[in-house]
C-alpha cells in the first residue's frame, strides 16, 4: 500500500524513543533511573480530579463546542490577563487536546509553502518537524552556552528575510532550562514589528521559575496582536496524561484555529475542561509546593552534575531539566559524541538520559556535546542517577 510522501518529513521525539529502550531494559531485569522524560512525578491535585469525576457524574461527557467550553475559555482569559498584563477575551482563546494541536494549527493557518520559520536551536523537536510536514522551512536560531542558552539578536537580525513569517520563543527553555531575558524579548518584539512578523511564545513552563520574574513578549506593546501565547496545565498542575492545553491569539486567528480543531479532533473532551476550571480558580497549593520540591531538585542535581570530572553544568532557571556541557566526558571515554554517551550511560551505567541530538540537528560551526536531565523525579532516584553517572564518567 502507498504511504503519502509527506509523512518522510515529518519528525518524533527521541525522548519517546529512548522511552521504548528503557521500558525494553526494564522487562528484562534491569534497574534503569530515568532522567530522560519531561513527566512531573507528582500526583494530579485531588481537586482536579474530583472536579472531573463531578463532570462526569453531572453528565459533562457529550460534544462541546470546538474552541472549548465557555466558562473555561472565562477562566483562562482571566489568568492569562492577571499572569501577563494585558486583556483577554474569552473569543481569542481556544482549548485543545494538549499544546500541540494549537501549535500545528498556528503553523497550518499562517505559513505558507516556502515560508521561513525561525526557531531556537537546541530546542523542542517538535518545532522543526512541524514546520518540515507543512512545507514551511524552518531556520534554526542558535542558542549560546556562553550566552546562558539566549541567542545573539545581531545573529536573529541576519535571519530575517521577505519570506520569515514567524519566530518562535520557549522560556522557560527546553531543553536547557533558560529564561529570556526582557531585554531579549524587547529585540524580538522590535524585529516582529518592524518585519511585520507572527510570534509564538511557548509559556508552558510559565509557572515553574525559580531566579527572577518572568516575562512575557505579549506584554510588550505592540506584541498583543501579532503573538500567538502557547499554555497548558500538563507541567504547572502535573496533568500530562489529561490532555489539555490552550492559545490565545486575535479573534481572527483564533476562529481559524477553531475551524480547523472541527475537522481534527471536533473538540476537547468536556469533563477535562472543567477540571481545568478547577485547575485554574482552585487551591494553588499543590502545584506552589511542586515548584518549591523542583527547586531543591535542581539544586542537588546542578551540584552533582559540576562535582563529576569531565562535565560542567549552568544553573537553569526555570522548567525542570538541566543540559550540561559533556564534552570533556565524551573525550576522556574515548565517545564520538553525546549519542554514543547517551548509550553509554544506558547501557553501562543504569541511567537514561537524553543526548543533543534529540534536540534538534546541530548549528553550523557547533562542536560542544551536551545531554539532557530532566529532574521531574525523586530527589533518591536523582541521587542514584548522579552515582552511576559519576561511576561510568570517572572510569
């Protein structure tokens, strides 16, 4: 049977690939610590799954409208005008299964074929790949170690051409664990101005920063109407396997991301949105205390990871994922790279961890190695994976 071209350029994760090693190893015995997948460990709040069994007792369990339920898209303009500073209609918001459906949908409504989107490098695969299946050309912006994982705005004013339409922004930062800085935003929103360009700023992080005030670029004058703000509750409230994500955009666009949820998944399921109405007007206390255990984690993880000969780690500022320099580490094994230390630390050593390449292809003139940790696990599982990491490293 004929399978369609397009699906050759469509990408995946390879931190559900390792997923599938790990899960291999385990079956046949083995004691793996994963620090590979970006899963808080914590529990759903009580109080959002009561409110969701209430939904489904209530009879909330039928179609409802393909931008989402009234009241949650009331709740969600409230939080993200108090969050971000500026005033949101219920009608430019829309609710989807997860993130990636209001993603997708932004590229599919506002690129065309032949399009340039700019996106950070290293960074969520799932950018490029995206782009690449809807023929757009994704042009990848570099992000500096000695830059605390920013990028050079002298180096983003070089990317731009007649044909960029959008760039996208993630702080806090995938893999890396960084924050834009305001006077980052500022160059990015000065140059989606001038160049009349779309900006998506993925804020899924938003709540989990632990060193200074976050920002957002739809804030900054000029920026509400051609920013396209990506959230979710699946980090903040711990509700990965729920499904339930949103955007906020201009009434316009919004209506399009709408149509096209119609024809896709028809809507999100009902008695999840008012769990999300929960989520949001609720007792915050869980996910407080699930950010403060985060930050003990990334201290004790960040002092392991420099205190093993042969790495050297930034302190990140916000998600829950760490992305030492491992360069030296892979010199002194003799490695070719991160993704043969990647299978070196699993394999030999017990520990799942994420190389560079599932973060994107490599910038030009890049030669650093590094690996991703995520810290969304016990403070006993991140102790015994620094060990075993420490053993296999110093041999």
């Amino acid at each position: 049977m004929q399978i369609a071209k397009r699906i050759r350029r469509l990408g995946t994760e390879g931190g559900f690939e390792v997923l599938v090693q790990v899960n291999k190893l385990k079956t046949e015995g083995r004691d793996i610590i994963s620090l590979a997948i970006g899963e808080p460990d914590f529990d759903t709040p009580q109080n959002i799954k009561d409110a969701a069994i209430k939904a489904i007792k209530d009879g909330y369990t039928h179609y409802s409208p393909s931008a989402g339920i009234l009241p949650l898209r009331e709740s969600i303009a409230r939080y993200v005008s108090k969050t971000r500073g500026i005033e949101v209609d219920p009608d430019e918001v829309v609710v989807t299964p997860g993130v990636k459906p209001v993603f997708f949908n932004s590229i599919l409504s506002c690129i065309n074929e032949g399009d340039e989107l700019i996106y950070p490098n290293p960074g969520y695969p799932i950018y490029e790949s995206v782009t690449n299946f809807l023929h757009g050309k994704p042009v990848p912006l570099p992000l500096l170690e000695e830059k605390n994982f920013s990028f050079d705005v002298e180096d983003l004013q070089k990317k731009i051409t007649p044909r960029t339409k959008m760039i996208i922004i993630n702080s806090p930062h995938n893999p890396t664990g960084s924050i834009l800085s305001y006077n980052d935003l500022k160059a990015v929103a000065e140059i989606a101005i001038q160049n009349d360009i779309w900006v998506i700023s993925d804020e899924i992080y938003y709540n989990i920063t632990y060193d200074g005030k976050f920002q957002s670029i739809v804030s900054i004058p000029g920026m509400e109407e051609r920013t396209i703000l990506l959230d979710g509750f699946s980090k903040t409230y711990a509700m990965t396997g729920w499904r339930l994500g949103f955007g906020v955009m201009k009434k316009e666009l919004a209506a399009h991301i709408a149509r096209i949820e119609t024809n896709v998944d028809a809507c999100t399921a009902t008695f999840t949105q008012y769990a999300g109405i929960e989520a949001l007007e609720g007792p915050q206390d869980d996910s407080l205390a699930m950010v403060e255990e985060l930050k003990k984690r990334r201290d004790l993880i960040y002092e392991g990871l420099n205190d093993i000969k042969g790495i050297k780690c930034l302190k990140p500022k916000g998600a829950f994922y760490v992305y030492p320099n491992v360069t030296e580490a892979c010199r002194n094994l003799n490695l070719s790279d991160s993704e043969a230390l990647q299978q070196y630390l699993l394999y030999k050593g017990n520990v799942a961890v994420l190389a560079r390449s599932c973060f994107g292809q490599r910038n030009k003139g890049e030669r650093e190695e590094y690996i991703r940790l995520s810290y969304a696990t016990s403070r006993e599982n991140i102790l015994e994976g620094l060990r075993r990491i420490k053993k296999a490293v110093e041999v």
